[in-house]
C-alpha cells in the first residue's frame, strides 16, 4: 500500500531587526585646542550574530560634526580637531541597517582647554653699558608643540 504524499499548512515567520547598543569614547580627554581627538564609537548587535553595517553620526550637540561607516567589530571612528574651548557634549548615532535598528550613545563630555606656553627672551648684547642699544627677542612655544601661539609680547 502507497502512502499518500502529506502537505501542512503554511506559517508566517516574522523576522525583525535586532536590537543595538552604542557606546562611545574619546582617545582624549580633556584635549588641548587644535589637537586631534579620536571619538570611537561602538556598535553591538542584541541577540543577533550579524556584524553591524551602516553608518554612524557624530554629533556637538545638535550640530552633526562628521559620519563614519561601521567597520569590523562595530567600530565607527571619526578623528576632529575642530572643537573649541571649553565642554562639548559628543553623542554617537548608529543610523541603523535592514538587519539593526538604530541606537544611540550616552552623551559624552569633551573638555578642551587653552594649550599652555613658554616664553623665552634673549638680548642682543649681554651684559650692555649703560645708552647702548640692544634688540630683545621673545620666542613663545606651544605646549603641546603643533598648536600655533597667537597674541602678543610686552617688554617691561
């Protein structure tokens, strides 16, 4: 006796996104002006085994600062030296992908303060006599180097 061939019915499977977190850190901090800072942020999938894809926002604020795809890991990196003294508060946006929804990092405070100096004066004749004319030099450097002093000297 043959067996008939037997059929079930059909079933919807419903497939959403998996969740995400993003978390974010700072190569820096504080930071002194003009120096670079490396924001890094974080991407980790919730009860799924796919790698994160899409992009990442980077924003001062509500002012978008700049973006970076997500690499391997769930890392997103963007490098700035454009923030201005004082306390920004940084946040990291996970825009989403079909398989993730989006999330978003705690804020995250970023000082940046005024870079530090030295001074150095040198005279052109030492020890001079007393009606001689001499010529001194000051010479300001940057601490960290790399950040171009501004401003201007006054002899006493």
């Amino acid at each position: 006796m043959r067996s008939g061939a037997g059929s079930s019915s059909s079933v919807a499977q419903a497939v959403s996104q998996a969740g995400t977190t993003t978390a974010l850190a700072s190569s820096a901090e504080p930071s002194v002006v003009g120096q670079p800072v490396t924001f890094t942020a974080t991407v980790t999938p919730i009860g799924s085994g796919l790698a994160p894809a899409g992009t990442v926002d980077f924003r001062v604020g509500a002012v978008l600062l700049g973006s970076s795809p997500v690499g391997p890991g769930g890392i997103a990196t963007l490098t700035t030296s454009a923030l201005g003294i004082g306390a920004s508060s940084i946040t990291a946006s996970y825009l989403g992908s079909a398989d993730h929804n989006a999330s978003a990092s705690a804020p995250l405070t970023q000082t940046v303060t005024a870079a530090g100096s030295t001074v150095t004066l040198t005279s052109s004749a030492n020890p001079s006599v007393s009606g001689q004319s001499i010529t001194l030099t000051g010479h300001v450097t940057s601490i960290p180097a790399g950040t171009a002093p501004t401003g201007s000297l006054t002899f006493v």
